[in-house]
C-alpha cells in the first residue's frame, strides 16, 4: 500500500516538466527499470504509472528515459505480463514515449507488429504486417536483449480475442505511432487524420 501511494505521488509529480525533471535528476529512470524487472505485477504497474507520467511530461524528457533496455522490457511486459493491467499500462507508457520523433521511429521498428497484433481481429493476417526492410533482430546483443531478438509479429499466444482495454491501449499506441490504417482496420471506422492526440 506505502509502494502504490507513494508511486502515485511520484506519477502525479513526474506530470509537471518542472517536477520531473528533479525526479529525472534523482535516477528515476534507473529505478523504473528495477520496477518493470520486478516479479511483482503490482510493483511492475507502480514503476509502469511513473514512466508514463515522466514520458508525458515533455518531449525532451520523454527522450532521455528512453532506451534499449527499457523498450526490451516494455515489449517483454506487453508481451507476457502476468495481468491485463500490466499489458494496458505497458501500452500506455509506450505510446506516451513514442510522441517522442526518435522514440517512435524506435518503436515503429519493433514493436509496431505486436501492437498491430493485439488490435486486430484473430485470424486478420497480422503476420504480414511488416514493412519492407523492417528488420527483425535487435540492433544490440540478443543474450543481452532477447525481446528485440524475436520476431515483430509475436504476441501472447492465444486465439482469444485480445482483452478490450488492451486492444483499446494498442490502437492508441498505434495512432500515436501514424499508423491510421491498422487503427481503421482494428476499429472498423475511418480515424481522424494525423497522429495520436495527447
């Protein structure tokens, strides 16, 4: 209870660019990650919470928590995370990162299948959805990063409909990312033009 009160605290703080940045100055990021590694969903979700308001905070912000071993884990978590929960706040905090140019661009490249995945339909040929020249592997060591290393299109594997508030957190990620049509499709309706709205 003291863990989630007081990570609610830091969320509400790491909102404010100003707030935040003093969070950022105090190794936040290094403690998110301990957060998102941890075993506990409930731990995961704190860490998770924080990371998305820092992300939201500012671009310039959103930029500096990014890197490789954080989107490993934030795709390990969309992946596998043991709890709807910790899917949809995995998926929040990716999005909020990828209005960030460069952390998009990052995001696009390997994760942009799995989103797509979770969005559409069973059965609607996710596996196709690949860009051409898209790589599959990680840009870095795949025993250091295995996430990165496994191919874009893998998802948790079940032929359930995906839950609906991870579906809804996937398309927004999506739109976030300008992928209008996938969102088009994964909706059923037009979209509005341009990217995700903050």
């Amino acid at each position: 209870v003291v863990v989630k009160e007081a990570s609610t605290a830091l969320s509400t703080l790491g909102s404010y660019p100003e707030l935040a940045r003093k969070l950022i100055d105090a190794k936040a990021p290094q403690r998110i990650l301990a957060m998102l590694g941890d075993d506990n969903s409930a731990v995961q979700i704190c860490g998770l919470q924080i990371l998305s308001s820092l992300a939201f905070a500012s671009d310039r912000i959103a930029r500096e928590v990014f890197g490789e071993t954080l989107l490993d884990r934030l795709i390990r978590l969309v992946r596998e995370g043991a709890t709807h929960d910790v899917q949809v706040n995995a998926l929040e905090a990716m999005g909020n990162l990828s209005f960030n140019a460069a952390n998009r661009r990052a995001v696009a490249k390997y994760a942009r299948s799995l989103l797509a995945t979770l969005a559409l339909p069973p059965g609607a040929g996710s596996g196709t959805l690949s860009k051409p020249g898209t790589p599959m592997q990680s840009p870095v060591k795949t025993n250091r990063h295995p996430a990165w290393g496994a191919p874009e299109t893998s998802a948790p594997a079940s032929a359930a409909p995906t839950h609906p508030e991870v579906k809804r957190m996937a398309c927004r990620a999506l739109a976030i990312l300008g992928e209008n049509r996938l969102v088009q499709r994964a909706v059923g309706h037009g979209t509005p033009p341009g990217r995700g709205v903050r």
